[in-house]
C-alpha cells in the first residue's frame, strides 16, 4: 500500500469580464452613425459628405478611449451601458449635422444673429470633454460607496446648483441656465445627479423609519403624519423651483425621482400614491397663476387652437412638431429628406426627437426609445446585482433620473404631457447635457464592476492538504 499525498488550492473562480463583447459592440455603435453620416449626405448633397471619415475617426476615437479606461479601471462592469451610449451620441451628432445643412436654419440664424455658427463641431467637442469626464470618474471613483460619506454635502451643493439660475437672466421664459465667462451651464443636468447620491445616503439610514406601517385605508397602508415630512419638504422644494424658475422639467425630474427612490427603499405604494396626487395639486396649483406654464398647458391641450394667437411660440412649436410625426408614417421620409427644421431654433435641442419620428418614422421612434430603455433596465439590473444597498438605490435612483428624462421630453414633444423644456439625453445639442448623462453612466459602470467583480479567494490554510489513499 502507498500512500499519495496532493495539495488542493482554493481560490475564487475567474468570472468572465466581458470586455471583448463590449468591445464588439461598439464597432456597431460607430458604424452604425457613420453610415448615417453617410446617408444624409447623400440625401442632401447626392455625394459623399467631406467630414465624414473626419467624423468616423473622432467617435471611432472617443469610445476607444471609453472602453480602455473600462477595461482598465473597471474590468467587470456591464458590456452594454457604454456600447448604448456610444450610439445614441453618435446619432445625435449625425442629426445635428443634419439639422444644421438647413438652409432655413442658416436664414433664421442670419436675421437673428447676423452670422451663422454651426452647432455639431461644438457637440463633438462637448462629447470629448464628456468622455474625458467619463474617464476620470472611473478612475478616480474607485469605490462608488465613498459617495455615502458625502450624503449631505450633496444635499448642499444640489441646492446651491438648483438655486444659481434664479440669479439669471430667463432664455425662452424659463431661468434654467447659467452665464460664465461666455459659456451656459445648465446646473439641472448635474444637480440630478447629485440629488440622487443624497437621496440615496438619506434613505438607507431613514428607510426602516419610513416603511413602518400605520393605518390600513382601502386596502393600502397609509403613511404616519410626521414620515410624511421628506416627501412634503421634496414637494416644497419641487413647487418653489417651478414658480421662481418656471422649470416645468426640472421640478418632476426632482420631485419623481425622490418618489421612486421611496417607494424603492420602503417598498410602499401608498408612497407613490401620495406623490402623484401632490404632483398633480402642485402642477394644477401653479398653472393657474404662473403665465409660462398656462402657455405650456394650453400649447398641450390644443396646439392647433392657439397656433395663430400665443405670442410665446409654444403653441406653433408643439403643432409643427406634431405635424413632423404624422409625416414621418411609420417607416420614414429618410435622412435627411424631412422638413423638421420649420420648427425653429429648439430643432436640435429640445425638439430633436422630430427629426427622428420624421426622418426614421414609427420604427425608428420606437427604436431610438428602445435603446434608452435598454440603458434604464441595464441600470436596474446593476441595482438588483449590487450588494449594499447604497448601490442599490444609487443605481435605482440614477436609472430612475434617466428614465424620467426621457419620459418628459419625449412626451412632451410627441403632446402626451405639457413640454418641459429639458434635452434629449446624448442626442440633443447641449454641453451640460452630454457632460452630466456621461458621468451618470460612469457611476453606473462603477457600480456595475463592483456588483460584478469575483470575492477575493480566500487565505489557503494547512487544513487544505488532503490525503489520498491508493490502493495497490
């Protein structure tokens, strides 16, 4: 008889990064604007656009760069997040491009401004400045849950951001932008982030307070008085922004986006129920007395009755952008072959969307929403995948910003809610739009390799040695 004796190690099994597939996918998602760069041009022009390999190179570049900081910094995060967002930026630049060879345009812009600069160059280099910001999120957030330590600053700083444009000239009757040193900021688009990093901190501590049960009213359990401090204060707060500032967008971004994360924290539908009652009280509250919101609301309920009258705009805008879908049909007039430029200076902006339900129809509508909502349930999945509850709702609560963004100004442009005035995220003109959405898909993305990322193998030990006994 002989005895054999082998050593066994323990270890953690090596999950799979999925960056090869990331990087797959993203080959789509610069081809896929290329040919569309390519395809308007030909539209336009019946040639081959000049810029375009210029324009292949620089996106092909950025998300380059892009995916070796994910490789890099964070090895295991999702494979689809930075793909989608590659693409929907891409696109966007590619319909304002579009937009911007409108010869109706160029007029507008000449009797206005006397000159006309185009806007796409100054989008892909908000893009790169963006991706650059994307970059150092990863690296510098190294741990997503070090954000926790700052729970109340961010309470401060969201304020201060949300407070500054009241001291602002209005643009278009809404004061939600910023003038330094040339440049216009738009605090709204950061502050959501910051706003759902406190929320985040201030719900995991005060959750189990919140959640306690007390009166059961047909069929659902009705909060206690002083738990409904938070969401009063968050309705306070929503009401006040959208009477000093007339922004419609930014106070249902921020009071919906405290909502979810509630109802997400204590699992209670009272919770949502409550906040849609307040919205609508505090919505129909300020469009009775506030002359910017009645314009919005009457632009809503019938835009084609107040198309000759409204002094503001809002009416023709949202009855030629209604106009730009029914002609679209269901596949498309084709790049480049539509006439949504007739809506004036907000066609790149808030009401880029019209270029796509003209230009790409139905189909390509749907498609385009298809694609932000894969970016909405690749965050929640990164929630449900993250294993402290910091993640948790700060993975909830950024997917949620992103979701309601899309909602309102997608559904304010196509009429089914009054227009809110906010950008298309990544495909609408806009430096503060492209920066904030970028650094919200970095933070994902950390949370997302977090979640991901193996548990360390564990300190082999003595008691690992095994003996075997071989019979002869």
């Amino acid at each position: 008889m002989s005895v054999v004796t082998n050593t066994t190690t323990i270890g953690a099994i090596e999950a799979p990064s999925r960056r090869n597939t990331e990087l797959g996918l993203l080959a789509f998602a610069v081809v896929i604007p290329v040919f569309a760069y390519l395809n308007v041009g030909l539209a336009l022009d019946g040639k081959v656009p000049a810029g375009m390999l210029g324009y292949g190179f620089g996106v092909a570049l950025l998300a380059g760069i892009a995916h070796l900081a994910v490789r890099k910094f964070a090895p295991y995060a999702d494979p689809l997040l930075l793909p989608l967002a590659t693409l929907l930026n891409g696109l966007g630049l590619v319909l304002i491009w579009r937009l911007d060879q409108s010869p109706r345009l160029i007029r507008r812009a000449e009797a206005l401004f006397g000159s006309y600069s185009p806007d796409a160059p100054k989008q892909l280099m908000y893009s790169a400045i963006a991706v650059a910001l994307f970059v150092a999120v990863l690296m510098v957030l190294k741990d997503h849950r070090i954000l926790q330590r700052y729970t109340y600053i961010s309470m401060a700083a969201a304020l201060v951001l949300l407070i500054l444009p009241m001291f602002f000239p209005a643009v278009n009757g809404a004061k939600i932008w910023i003038s330094i040193g040339g440049f216009t900021i738009q605090p709204g688009e950061f502050a959501k982030i910051i706003i759902a990093i406190f929320f985040s901190g201030y719900l995991m501590v005060k959750r189990d307070a919140l959640a306690l049960a007390s009166r059961r009213f047909m069929g659902m359990y009705l909060p206690r008085g002083r738990d409904l401090g938070p969401i009063l204060a968050i309705w306070a707060m929503s009401i006040l922004i959208l009477v000093f500032e007339t922004d419609l967008g930014t106070s249902l971004l921020f009071f919906g986006l405290f909502v979810i994360m509630l109802y997400v924290a204590t699992e209670r539908t009272s919770w949502i129920v409550f906040g849609l009652l307040m919205s609508v009280a505090g919505a129909v509250g300020v469009a009775s007395f506030e002359p910017h919101v009645q314009s919005r609301v009457n632009a809503w309920l019938d835009p084609f009755d107040c198309y000759q009258t409204d002094v503001t705009g809002a009416c023709q805008q949202i009855g030629d952008a209604l106009l730009s879908f029914g002609s679209g049909g269901t596949l498309g007039t084709g790049l480049g072959q539509g006439n949504s430029d007739l809506i004036g200076f907000a066609a790149n902006a808030d009401f880029i969307l019209t270029t796509v339900g003209e230009e790409f129809g139905l189909a390509g509508t749907m498609a385009f929403l298809l694609i932000y909502g894969l970016i909405v349930e690749r965050g929640v999945r990164t929630a449900l995948a993250a294993r402290d509850p910091f993640g948790k709702l700060l993975a909830i609560g950024l997917s949620g910003a992103f979701a309601i963004q899309v909602f309102v100004v997608a559904g304010g442009v196509m009429g089914l809610i009054p227009l809110t005035g906010m950008t298309m995220p990544f495909v609408a003109y806009g430096g503060s739009s492209v920066l904030a959405n970028w650094a919200l898909i970095g933070i994902l993305i950390r949370i997302s390799d977090t979640a991901r990322r193996p548990a360390p193998a564990p300190a082999p030990s003595p008691d690992a040695e095994m003996t075997q006994v071989v019979r002869p």
